[in-house]
C-alpha cells in the first residue's frame, strides 16, 4: 500500500513569499509618511478646538450679561476675555480650548486685543506647522464695538 504525502511543495511556497514581498514593496510607501499627515491634523484639530472654545466663551458671557472684559467660567476653568472673547494667552484661550502644554507650546500673546498667540507642537521644530489666534479688537478694549473678531491662521505647509 502506497502512502502519499500531503502539503506545499518548496515551488509553491517560494511563489506565496516572492507574491507577499511584492505585495509589501507596493504596500510600504503607502504607510512610510504618515508622520506630516499626523502633525497636519494635530495642527487642525487645535485650531478647531481654538475656533469653538472661542464661540462657547463669546456665548458663555452674552447668557451671563458681563461685560465685555469680564471672565467667565467654562467647566471650572476661569476664563479671561478682551473685547467679549478670550485673551490671547493661556488664561483665555488656552484656558476654554483646554489646551495641553504637553501637547503645544505657545509663543506671544497677552491680554490686549489684537494679540497674537502662536501654538506649535512640542518636539518638532518645523516653523510651518502652527495655528495663530488673535485675539478681538476695538478701538478702546473693553469698550464697544468690537472692530475686529478674533482671526485663527492655520499653516501647515512645513508639518
């Protein structure tokens, strides 16, 4: 009686390794880059955070009835504001957006209007991959109207 053999000849999986090595090559570079795209929706994600902190603090004041340079309070967190919006430093916008100093690093800002507040990513040194917020502007701060709303400028060419 005559035993066969079961199972891959050396032929077959020589073929399965040499298809799974160009299916790899094609597949690679697809996932090789995905550290600019990573920092570009970092960098958008914040300035979306930045954009809806500033509205829910803008509408947080009008339901209070404050004056335009008077703090609110967003889940706890005391909130400074310039011209009905928050200042540009991390008392006022970093304080509603919640932003994280782990995360981003800031440069500029202040407590006038018309500041500027420049957040990038810790750990990386590109200097085109940063959202701006400047803060509300009037000709007196404090004092209507409010000749400027706050600006957010994303750039993400160097992320």
């Amino acid at each position: 009686m005559k035993k066969q053999q079961s199972g891959f000849t050396l032929i077959e999986l020589v073929m399965v390794i040499v298809i799974l090595g160009i299916l790899a090559a094609f597949a690679l570079p697809k996932f090789a880059d995905l550290t600019g795209d990573a920092r570009t929706a970092s960098i958008e994600g914040l300035a979306g955070a930045l954009k809806s902190a500033a509205a829910i603090a803008r509408a947080e004041q009008l339901v209070e009835q404050g004056a335009l340079g008077d703090s609110v309070t967003l889940d706890g967190q005391v909130v400074t504001m310039v011209n009905g919006y928050p200042t540009a430093n991390a008392a006022g916008i970093g304080a509603a957006a919640g932003v994280d100093s782990a995360d981003y690093s800031s440069s500029g800002g202040g407590t006038a209007g018309d500041v500027d507040l420049v957040y990038t990513i810790n750990g990386y040194s590109g200097s085109n991959c940063q959202v701006t917020y400047t803060s509300a502007n009037a000709a007196t701060d404090n004092t209507a109207p409010i000749t400027a709303q706050p600006e957010f400028v994303v750039v993400t060419t160097g992320c």
